[in-house]
C-alpha cells in the first residue's frame, strides 16, 4: 500500500508516519532524509545529490523523482510512505507517473486538517529529545523534572527548532498554503483525498488513518 500523507508543518506527519512504519512495516520517504542518505551513499545519483547541495542550490525535481525511483526498485517491505513530497501540482503529476512506471498505485491521501491558531500555539509550545527525537509540550506533556526522557530513559537537552517560533512558523504556513494547498483540490477530484482531525490525540488520528487504510 502507497499513500501521502498532506498536511502543514507540525501537523503530525512525522509522528503518524513513524507509527505506521513501526506497525505495518512501510517505509516512509521523506524528501530530506533521502537527500541526506543520497548525498553520503557514493552512487552517481548521491554525487549529484552532493554536488547540487555544495553549491547551494534547490535540487530540482528530477532529482527527488529519481531518489524515489531508486526506493521503489528496492524492497518494497509493506509499501510507501510519502511525506514532503510531493509539495506542487508538477511534483503529483510526475510521482503519477512514476508510480505508473514502476508498477505501483497510490492507494490513498490522507490529509491531516488543522486549526492555525491552535497548531501555533502547539508547535511554539515543543521541545525534542536530543537523544531519541520524543517530543514534548508544554501545556500537555511538559519534559520531566529530573531531565530523563520517558521515551528512551536517558538524560539528554531537550531542544527547540530555531523556526518553531510564532513569526516563522506563521511563514511556513503561508508557503504550505500557497504551494501545497492546490493538491487537496488535485487528489479530491480523483477521488483519492480522505481527511482527518490532525490535531486530535496521536492514538486519535492513528486510528482514523488506520480506518481509511482497511476502508
């Protein structure tokens, strides 16, 4: 099973994507981790990765398509799970056609709906265990007063994203808005687009993606 995962920054892509790899065996690609993995790994695609990347540029569509052209051809484990990408109405017509190519279909589109004011106030709230990634709030899972993650019961910082402020991520927002907004439309009118409450609890929107995906 092939499925994307829309949603604006914070929405919990990453932590649902991090559940379904753990539970149904798929593999998430995510756009920055296969560049970074791409531009250490010595083929002829990661020395472009490389190259592209010293020289402070964007890297161009092609070749995100042909990262993921490369996982597709590999172990398949329970199916894909595309996270980041894609962003724009090109990057969903070439992934179509990729996937075509490949023998694959993209199964489903799940969209994970959130309220502005409330995600703001969630992500401007956040601090992340250096040592295993856990996330903490706050308002609503404050990090422990011995300084021990409960995730991995280590001591580690626990850390803010330099942009997890309320001007930058309002910023990203707008960019989320403007550019990637336009495939809600794209994949509703294939029939392809499920939404759900992204701001619900994790074991909440676990189970509604968990719903579309026997639906």
């Amino acid at each position: 099973m092939n499925i994307i995962l829309l949603g604006p920054p914070g929405a919990g892509k990453g932590t649902q994507a991090h559940h379904l790899v753990a539970t149904r065996d798929m593999i998430q690609l995510s756009t920055g981790d296969m560049l970074r993995e791409a531009k250490d790994s010595g083929t002829e695609m990661g020395k472009r990765v490389a190259d592209v990347m010293a020289r402070g540029e964007l890297v161009t569509d092609e070749i995100v398509i042909g990262l993921i052209r490369e996982k597709l051809e590999g172990d398949k484990h329970g199916g894909f799970i595309f996270d980041g990408f894609p962003r724009t109405l090109p990057q969903a017509d070439a992934l179509g056609q990729l996937l075509s190519e490949c023998g694959e279909t993209l199964d489903a589109v799940i969209e994970m709906q959130v309220d502005d004011e409330a995600l703001v106030g969630r992500i401007t709230a956040r601090s992340t265990c250096a040592g295993c990634g856990a996330v903490y709030n706050d308002n609503t899972k404050p990090i422990p007063q011995d300084g021990v993650c409960t995730t991995c019961g280590e001591t580690h910082e626990f850390t803010r994203r330099a942009d997890d402020n309320e001007e930058a991520l309002r910023n990203r927002l707008m960019e989320y808005y403007k550019k990637t907004s336009p495939l809600i439309g794209y994949y509703y009118a294939k029939d392809m687009l499920s939404s759900i409450d992204g701001l619900g609890a994790v074991e909440d929107v676990q189970s509604s993606i968990a719903d579309i995906l026997q639906g």
